[in-house]
C-alpha cells in the first residue's frame, strides 16, 4: 500500500470571545473606610466600582436601598480617589472611540496664560472671543458651551446662562451630549464662532488628579460641587443628590460599591502544535486530497484523540504545502552500502 505524508494543525485552548455583558455591580451596607472597602472588593469581586458613563450611574440609582444606609448617610464610597502628586488635563466627555489619534491632546492655550500645574487644585478651561484658551478655578461663572452628537450630525450650542463649570458640565449632560470636547482647529473655529463679544466660555477641558482604583483612565466626572483638594481624598456618591458625587475624608466609615467584570472577558492561553503522521490508503482509487474524504479523517482522528483522554476543546485542521495539497506521496529511500574506513595492516 502507498504510504503518504500529511500535516495536522493542532490548536488547544479557548480563543478570546468578545461578549457584550456588561460588568455588574454590588451594594455592601457594612460601613467601612475608603481603605477598608477597597480591600473587601478586590478580595470578593474585581474592585471599588469605577463609573464610565451617566448610564452607570442611572443604574446604581435604580440599585441602591437607601433604608439600609446606616447613620443617615446617604452616601457610598466609589473607586475614585486623588492622587495628589499626578495631575493631568482630560476632557469630560471621556468615550475614547469619539477622538482619533492625538485628538485627545489638542490644546490652543493663552500665550500669556500662567502654568498652573504646579498647584494642586482643580482648574478648568474657557476659551476667549479670539479663540484662545485659558484656565481658571471651576467655580467661577461663565457660559458654556455644550456639544450635541447625534450619529453622524455634531453640533456646538451657546448656553446663555453663566454657571460653574460643574454646573455646566451637569446641564451639558441633562440636556446635550457633554460639554464642549475642541479637538482640532476645526472644532475650535466652530466654538470661537459662538463665543459672545468681550466674553469667555466654558469647554470640556479639566485637570485634576482623581484615579480610579482598577486603573482606569475613564475621565468621567459626576461631582455634585467642585472638589476641595485639601483633605478630602476620596469620592462617594450621594444617593439623595441622584448618585452625583463628594469629596470626603478617607477615613469616614461609609457603605461602598464594589464591582464584578463579566467572565467571558477573562481570556484562556491558546497553543497550536504541527503533526506529522503517515497513512496508508486501502485503495489505490481513493483520493485522500479530496475535501469530503479529508473532512471524514479529521472526524475520525479527533475522536481518536478524546478516546486517548485529550480535551474537547481541540481543533483540527490541515496544513497545505506550498503546492495546496495536504498529501504527497512519500519516495522510497534506496539505502546507501556503508564502506569501512580503510585500516593498515600491523
């Protein structure tokens, strides 16, 4: 019978599988410090909850059971707190899929403006009639500019109303999309072009120092007042001011939201391994690089394989070679007369 040569692609192991589940989180009533909760998170879920959107927060409203609140607090500890000696500037409208490549880092700064990043307070940015930014302390009072996206169809809109840029940044959000995220000229001509005469408005533009404690780099922001920046180190949310956040000493004992990242995101090892086996054919008529004839081995190896006890989670496949066949028949070796090296005689 005609021996043949063939390759098999083994690959074990789970593939990553992307899966829409959202991550879920866990109301704990036992009052604890900052510290104290964010060590009961990590070792019963993933951690302190970390909240990305206006959606997380609508549904930590939906969540809460106030009547447990213990000490008539109505607040909660978060996952985000203020790492004081790293401060950095982020736009409050924080979905990364909205900016392209170096659009995040897009600043048109006041050549006059003074360099507050030594300090380590919380300043937002409003821009002048000639399209030049500064920045300021939050709380003072300035129009803003707010940003509608609707699909395709983005639009600045003046707000005649002067507010902190909290304020701002809350009704931005009620009402529009956020505030204003200026990511290039364009975007900046656009804002300019709104900006009433001898006046200033407030952008999306922020700086402060507050992190998540999963690591995050979200950027979403849902303060119920500015931020003191003395010692109040760690964000709760208030449940009776709709889930918008405070500032409070780390040391307050306090219920706290932990949260739970969906398992179909946690990612098994793959390994592939090449075989090489040899067959014979029963028949000299069959064509074993016929599609249905290799579809029905592979069938019939890989319950060989589980019959050895291997997993089910196996995938077979074969390998072509350079010509596009999987088979090639395999030439007799003609064995060489081996010679014995030559030997003086004693």
């Amino acid at each position: 019978m005609d021996k043949l040569l063939l390759s098999i692609v083994v690959v074990s192991g789970l593939c990553a599988v992307s899966s829409p589940a959202e991550r879920r989180y866990h109301f704990v009533y036992e009052p604890k410090t900052m510290t104290e909760a964010q060590r009961h998170c990590r070792e019963t879920y993933s951690d302190l909850a970390t909240i990305r959107d206006m959606e997380d927060v609508n549904t930590l409203n939906t969540m809460v059971d106030s009547s447990q609140m213990v000490d008539d607090s109505s607040r909660a500890w978060i996952g985000l707190y203020d790492d004081v000696d790293n401060w950095s500037w982020r736009w409050s409208l924080s979905n990364t899929s909205f900016y392209k490549p170096g659009e995040t880092e897009f600043r048109r700064w006041w050549s006059g403006r003074l360099d507050n990043n030594y300090y380590s307070e919380n300043y937002c940015t409003y821009m002048y009639t000639d399209g030049y930014w500064n920045d300021c302390h939050c709380d003072q009072r300035f129009k803003p500019v707010c940003f509608d996206v609707r699909g395709l169809n983005e639009t600045f809109v003046l707000i005649n109303n002067t507010m902190t840029w909290t304020e701002a940044q809350s009704y931005c959000r009620e009402h529009h999309t956020d505030l204003a995220s200026v990511r290039n000229m364009v975007d900046n001509q656009k804002v300019q072009n709104l900006v009433p005469s001898g006046d200033h408005v407030w952008i999306g533009l922020f700086r402060d120092g507050w992190k998540w404690s999963d690591g995050s780099d979200s950027s979403f922001r849902n303060w119920k007042t500015t931020p003191t920046g003395l010692s109040e180190t760690c964000a709760a949310a208030d449940f009776c001011a709709n889930g918008r956040w405070d500032d409070l000493n780390c040391n307050v004992m306090r219920a706290f939201i932990c949260y739970s990242a969906p398992v179909s995101t946690q990612v098994a090892p793959v390994s592939m391994q090449v075989i090489k086996v040899r067959v014979q054919k029963s028949s000299a008529s069959l064509d074993l690089n016929d599609a249905v004839v290799m579809e029905d081995l592979l069938k019939k190896l890989k319950q060989r394989l589980k019959d050895q006890g291997l997993n089910d989670d196996i995938k077979l496949s074969w390998k072509k070679q350079s010509d596009g066949k999987v088979f090639h028949k395999e030439e007799k070796k003609t064995k060489k007369k081996e010679t014995c090296p030559y030997k003086d005689e004693l």
